[in-house]
C-alpha cells in the first residue's frame, strides 16, 4: 500500500465506526463507478471514431458551421 493510502487510512482509523462506515462505503461506489465508467468508455472507443470521422468529412464538405461560443 502507499504512503499516501496508509496515511489517509491511519487518519479514518481514529474516526467512529459509522463515520468509518460512511468513508468506506463512498470509497466502494466511487471504486465501482470508475470500473462502470471504463467499462462504458471502452465500449464507445469504436463508436466515438466513426462520429468523429463522420463529423471531419462534413467539416471537409462545408456541411458545418463555427461555433460562436458568444451565443451560447
């Protein structure tokens, strides 16, 4: 483990147990979410560059406008 980790848990270990239970139970959504998130980003990879080439080739033929961030 590192230091760093040690440190933050050394710091939670003098934390009640519902206060220790609430930490670590965020921790654990936030560790899942993350896999769901590069799960889900892993999967659009492919997706992601044919819009991207699709959005080039219409930029190529003129099919685009500027994007004039004033208006938004």
């Amino acid at each position: 483990m590192v230091k760093l980790l040690e440190k933050a848990f050394a710091e939670v270990s003098k934390l009640s147990e519902a206060e220790q239970n609430v930490i670590a139970a965020w921790i654990l959504d936030e560790l899942a979410s993350e896999r769901r998130w590069d799960k889900a980003f892993s999967q659009s990879e492919k997706i992601l560059e044919l819009l991207a080439d699709e959005a080039l080739e219409a930029n190529k033929a003129g099919r685009t406008k500027p994007l004039i961030t004033e208006k938004l």
